[in-house]
C-alpha cells in the first residue's frame, strides 16, 4: 500500500479486478498528467499545468487522488484561502475553497466523490487549520449539488453569469465543525 494512502474502501468481496475497489491518497507531481486528463474529460473549466503545478505545491496536503486498480480515476484540488466567513457576519477565517473535484465517468457512483471531499474536509481542518469550506458549481449541475448536500453543503448564494458560457453559479459551504 502506498505510503500516503489515506483510505481503502474494498467492496468487491474476493474479486480483485472489481470496479468497486478503490483507495485515496495524497497527488505527487506524476499524477498531474492524470489529473488533467479527467479534468478534460470531466468538466469545461480546464487550467494549465501549471496551475496543476502550483496549487499541488502550495497546498499538498488538499490535493488528493482516487486510484483505482493503479488507475487515477478521481482528483480533489483546493486552496486555503482568508475569507469572510460564510456564516459568520463580519468574521475572517481560514476557509479551504475547493477549485475543483472529478471522477471519471466510468467510476461515478460508487462513492469515490463522497470519499475524497470527506478526506479533504479533515485535511482541510487537521492540518491547515480551516473552519469552513466553500466551493461553486452551476446551478445545472445536479449530481455534484446532490453530492455537496449530502456532506452537509448549503447553498449560501447565487453568482449571476460566473462562468465563461453566462451559466451562474452556486456558491456552497459548510463549517468544519462536525466531521464524521
Ligand atoms: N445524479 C444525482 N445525484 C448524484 C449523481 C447523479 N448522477 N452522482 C452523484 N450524486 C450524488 C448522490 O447524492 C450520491 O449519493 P448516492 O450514490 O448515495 O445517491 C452522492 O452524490 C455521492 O456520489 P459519489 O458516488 O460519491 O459521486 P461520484 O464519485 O460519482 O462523483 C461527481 C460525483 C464528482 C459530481 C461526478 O459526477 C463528476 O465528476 N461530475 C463531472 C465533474 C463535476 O461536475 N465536478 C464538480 C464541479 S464543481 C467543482 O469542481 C467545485
Ligand atoms: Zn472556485
């Protein structure tokens, strides 16, 4: 098992080729190409190298990575950042603010999404000291809205025309309280 694997969740009984079989740990630089690969396939907001490079290096410990029988099937990028706090009036704090999460389509629904956001919420926290965490999605995007909700998210706003194509947004949060 690699050194920096955070969890195993194996669902597959004595099938070892199963789909079903995945673990999460800490990105290094040689998954990058990986990680942008699934960005591509998975979304339209697309970034740099880079920026993969950059954030990786600035925040390591958030930057995490689904594998799959050896294959990178998801990714979970964020960036700690001093915000006013979403559900404090007038109060800065120390928020991790996800940039962005994917999974390959043909990985979804067998929990890899859950599991990584719930691995980088207690990152966030432990380790860089976060008590909330925020993110935006389109208002289209039902599934991972269905997904932030389901770990506690709340819908705190609404960006009119945050993306390039006019769509707005969500901006999600939640405080890092209670973690299960
Ligand atoms: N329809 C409805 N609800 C869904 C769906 C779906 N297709 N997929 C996930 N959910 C919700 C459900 O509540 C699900 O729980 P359940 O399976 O018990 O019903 C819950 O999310 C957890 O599902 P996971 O299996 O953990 O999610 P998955 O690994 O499939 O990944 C994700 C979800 C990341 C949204 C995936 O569909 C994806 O990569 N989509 C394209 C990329 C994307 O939209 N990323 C988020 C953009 S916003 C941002 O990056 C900040
Ligand atoms: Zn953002």
């Amino acid at each position: 098992m690699p050194k920096n694997c955070l969890i195993v969740l194996g669902l597959m009984g004595l099938d070892l080729d199963s789909r079903n079989y995945f673990l999460i740990r800490g990105a290094s630089e040689e998954d990058l190409l990986a990680v942008m690969n699934i960005n591509r396939v998975c979304l339209p907001e697309n970034y740099t190298y880079s920026f993969f490079e950059t954030i990786l290096k600035s925040f390591p410990k958030s930057f995490l990575v689904a594998e799959v029988n050896g294959k990178i099937a998801g990714y979970i990028m964020c960036r700690v950042e001093r915000i006013f706090s979403k559900f404090q009036r007038f109060k800065i704090v120390k928020a991790g603010h996800v940039i962005s999460i994917a999974v390959l389509p043909e990985y979804r629904r067998i929990g890899i999404a859950a599991s990584i956001m719930k691995n980088a919420m207690k990152i966030l926290r432990d380790e860089y000291g976060c008590s909330e965490i925020f993110l935006e999605v389109r208002i289209s995007n039902t599934p991972a809205i269905n997904l932030y909700e389901k770990l506690g998210f709340i819908k705190v706003d609404r960006i009119k025309g945050y993306y390039m194509d006019g769509e707005d947004a969500y901006l999600m949060a939640r405080e890092l309280t209670f973690l299960e």
